[in-house]
C-alpha cells in the first residue's frame, strides 16, 4: 500500500536509518564492554541512538573517564570502515532533495558522520545536528528541534526518518512525524508508518515543498 506525505524538510538519523554501520558498532562497543568488564548484550540492547557519552557514563565503571573513553571509541570507529553501506535505496532516496530540504540529526560525532556519508555516497547535508552540538541527547527533542531551527522550517513541516527508540521518542517529542526505518518492535513505533528501506520510497518536488512516498 502507497502512502504520501507532506513536508517541506526530512531529517535523517544516520546509523541503522540511512547508513548500515551494525558490525562495526558491534566491534566498538565489543571493545569497550571487553575493556570495563560490562555486559555487551545490555549495550547493544541501550544504546542505539543515544551519544556514547551517556552510555559510557551510564555502564562504565564508577570514576571512569567519559570523555576519554569516548574519544577511544571514535578513534576506533574512524579506522573501521570495512562494512559500511547504505540501507538500500537511502543514496537515492536522500540525494533527490535540495539543500534546504534536509538535515541529518545524529548521535554520532560530526567527522564519524560525514565520512560515513561519503562512503555511503550520500550527498553531505548542509545541516548537521551531532553528538557535539547538543547538550541533551536522543531521546530528548533538542537535537531535532535545533535542526528545524537552522533549517528555518516548522517543526510541524518536518518528518524524520528514525530507527531507534530513542530516536523516535525524540522527533516525536519535537511535534515532527516519524516514518519507521526497519523493523523495530517498540511501543513508541504504534501507529507510525513504516518502510524496510528505500528501495520502493521517493520524493516528488512540489511547488511548496515536497511529498514523500513510501512505497
């Protein structure tokens, strides 16, 4: 079934929405959980869509560096290109809006983003929302809300391509409409639409902004 939508901005998450970085987040935080003694599987399980720092704070031991360890990991993550692609169809998908159209509101940090995105071969957003410009992380709405900002949009105009709970919580929490990249079974997916990729989504230019179609 077909179903359009309105908007005048989509704002993209990366890891896991547009960009399939699974096995080197797993390495990463394989790491880190070897390093400190925590579990791997209650990481994985909370941690998607939120910055590392407050995964770190929250299951690194008591006393540890926060921001030392995460400058550990990006170091890591930078080197670790092996892997990345794009979820399928995203290139296309994401490419076909204008400037002004689109953002990419990320827990990850902005270098890891947009190398990322190059190697994805996903046009750089003029407007990036990373881990480093905000003070409070998904699931709060602050990163998406900064991203209609510097985008002069509404955020009511906007809609946000997510695939983490904390994600979703967030755009929702910024009065933005959230389409569902994935398969994730959560109660704040209920209701929302959803796609598996992009492979069957597109944009359709329109004199006052652009409909989305999610095939």
């Amino acid at each position: 079934m077909t179903r359009t939508l309105n908007a005048r901005a989509i704002l993209f998450d990366m890891d896991g929405t547009i960009v399939d970085s699974t096995a080197i987040v797993e390495r990463t935080w394989g790491r880190f959980a070897d390093a400190y003694g925590v579990s791997l599987s209650t990481i994985l399980g909370d941690s998607h869509g939120i910055k590392a720092i407050d995964t770190i704070r929250k299951y690194g031991p008591e006393g540890i560096d926060a921001e030392a360890a995460v400058a550990d990991l990006q170091a890591f993550e930078i080197g670790e290109i092996d892997g990345i692609v794009e979820i399928p169809g995203a290139a296309a998908f994401a490419n076909s809006l204008q400037p002004h159209q689109v953002a990419l509101v990320t827990s990850a940090p902005r270098e890891l983003a947009i190398l990322r995105l190059d190697l994805c071969l996903i046009t750089v957003p003029g407007v990036i929302v990373a881990a480093e410009d905000v003070t409070h992380g998904k699931p709060h709405p602050e990163p998406y809300l900064n991203a209609a900002r510097l985008l002069g949009v509404d955020p009511a105009d906007c809609i946000v391509f997510e695939d983490a709970a904390a994600g979703i919580a967030s755009g929702l929490a910024a009065g933005m409409r959230v389409v569902v990249v994935g398969e994730l079974d959560d109660p704040v997916t209920d209701g929302l639409p959803r796609i598996p990729d992009y492979s069957a989504a597109s944009i359709r230019q329109q004199a006052e902004g652009i409909t989305v179609v999610l095939g």
